[in-house]
C-alpha cells in the first residue's frame, strides 16, 4: 500500500502559521514523523490561507526534502503553484490533482509529460462530485482516455472516488466502495485507487475507528494508495493487518513490528 501522509496541509492553522513565519522545524518534524510511523511520500498543500502560494509551495519542498526522501504529492487547485513544486523535487512526484474536466486534464497531463510526474485524477468535473458509482466510473474513463492520449502509463496513473463525508453524504461510502474494485479494472496495467481517507469523518465523532473500519473495507476492494494520518497508530495496525489478511505479507508472531522495520 502506498501511504501518503496528509498532516502538512495549511488547513492546519499551526501548519498555515509555520508557513507564513517560514518555521521550518514545525514542518520538518511534521515530514519526519510522518515517515518514521509509515508514510512512503508526503502532500504538501498550502491551504487557503497562503498569499503567495508559489513561493510557499517552493519554500515548503525546499523544506521538507531537507530532512526526509519520500517522494512528494503536490497538492493545488493552481497549475503554476505544482509547477513550482516540480521543477524543484528530487524524487520523483505525483500531482495532486487533475479532475476529468477537459481543459484543466490538458494543462495537468502536459506538466506530468514535461516532469516526468504521476498524476492523481478526481473523478469529479465542473459540475462537482456525482453520487453514483455509475457516473463516478464515466469519470474516471475520460480520465484514462486522457492519460492514455499523453502517453501516461496507466500504472502511474491514480484514480481518487471522492469520499465525502459521512455526516452529509453518508450513502456514497459504500459508492465509493464498490467504484475501487472497477476502478482497476479500466485498463492494463490497472490504474492505481486512491483516496483521502479523513474526508470521511470530517466533523464526526469516533473517527478513528470508522477511519480504520472504512479503509479496511477499501483494501480488500483493490484500494492501493491512500492519503491520511500516519500518526494514528490504532489506523496503521489496521492498515498492515489488512494487507497481512490478503496475502501480501508473511505471518509472524511480531507482524505489525515486523513490517514497520522494513
Ligand atoms: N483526495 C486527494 N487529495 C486530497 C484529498 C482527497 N488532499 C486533501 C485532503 N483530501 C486530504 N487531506 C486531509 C487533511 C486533513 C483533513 C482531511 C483531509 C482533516 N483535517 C482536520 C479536520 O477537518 O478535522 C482539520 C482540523 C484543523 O483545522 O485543525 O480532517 O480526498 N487526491
């Protein structure tokens, strides 16, 4: 599973003030955290308070790969603020994100070309979020079409369902579900499955436990990547319990010490 840490994201108002005062050791112990308790790359998003968020976005990567070697997802709405991300990470980056709206998968598959980059694609367009597993797989095959049409590897390719919460759009989980599984089945190489998870529980009580209940539900449907809070511990025992379930690691007594060493 590839673990994307969600923690640096200036919708955190500790997170924002770093920025703005350019407190490197608040987000660098953020990155290194993230990584010692399992996340394999981090996002990086500004959030709606940056007044310069190029120059944020630059100063943010400039950080972050001071102390850690995870490759980043760069998280904007604007083009020219991924851009700056791009031109300045070593590893190589995923871009956060395009939706299947023509002229911004034109702007968003160009740059993933031009770097070298993977691409994370929302299965929404200009009229927002569908409800349906149906309309959400429409979505999601513009989507690889467009990918396909710029000569993207379709494994470097994610596709993100959109969860919503669960307290507004409690029906569309198990939608979400069900699109993880046909998601993968778009094309060969399958694509990669991805969403962020705490959109889930956004203002909702016992949210670690429908956290970790939900994205072991998405695990065994196909999920193979997944943005959230690495710092949750109870959610990542979970998490390498799932994978453990499926196969895809070797039973021991010590398990959940033995894949956090490696
Ligand atoms: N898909 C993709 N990228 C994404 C998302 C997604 N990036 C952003 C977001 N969704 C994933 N990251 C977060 C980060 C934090 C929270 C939710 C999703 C969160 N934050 C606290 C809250 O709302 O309770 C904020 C608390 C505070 O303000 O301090 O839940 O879906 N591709």
């Amino acid at each position: 599973m590839i673990v994307i840490g969600e923690l640096i994201n200036g919708m955190y108002k500790d997170v924002a003030r770093a920025v703005a005062n350019r407190e490197a050791d608040i987000i660098q112990h953020l990155a290194l955290e993230q990584v010692k308790d399992g996340a394999s790359m981090l996002d990086v998003n500004m959030g709606p308070y940056s007044k310069d968020p190029a120059r944020d976005m630059r100063w943010l990567v400039e950080t972050i790969q001071a102390v850690v070697e995870v490759p980043l997802s760069l998280d904007s709405t604007k083009a020219d603020v991924i851009e700056e991300g791009l031109k300045i990470t070593k590893k190589r980056a995923v871009i956060n994100s395009t939706s299947a709206d023509p002229e911004r998968m034109d702007i968003i598959f160009g740059l993933a070309k031009r770097y070298n980059a993977q691409v994370i694609g929302l299965t929404m367009d200009k009229s927002g979020v569908p409800n349906s597993k149906a309309s959400r797989l429409e979505l999601a095959q513009t989507i690889v079409a467009k990918a396909i049409e710029y000569g993207i590897n379709t494994e470097d390719l994610y596709l993100d369902p959109l969860l919503l919460p669960l307290n507004v759009a409690q029906p569309q989980a198990v939608e979400v579900l069900e699109s993880i599984h046909e998601f993968r089945l778009l094309c060969n190489p399958a694509p990669q499955v991805i969403f962020g998870l705490s959109n889930l529980t956004q203002g909702i009580k016992s949210r670690s436990l429908i956290n970790r209940t939900f994205l072991t539900m998405a695990i065994a449907n196909g999920l193979t990547a997944v943005i959230l809070d690495p710092l949750d511990k109870k959610l990542m025992d979970a998490l390498i319990t799932a994978e453990l379930l499926l196969n895809k690691n070797i039973y021991c007594d010590s398990f959940l010490d033995a894949y956090r060493k490696k």
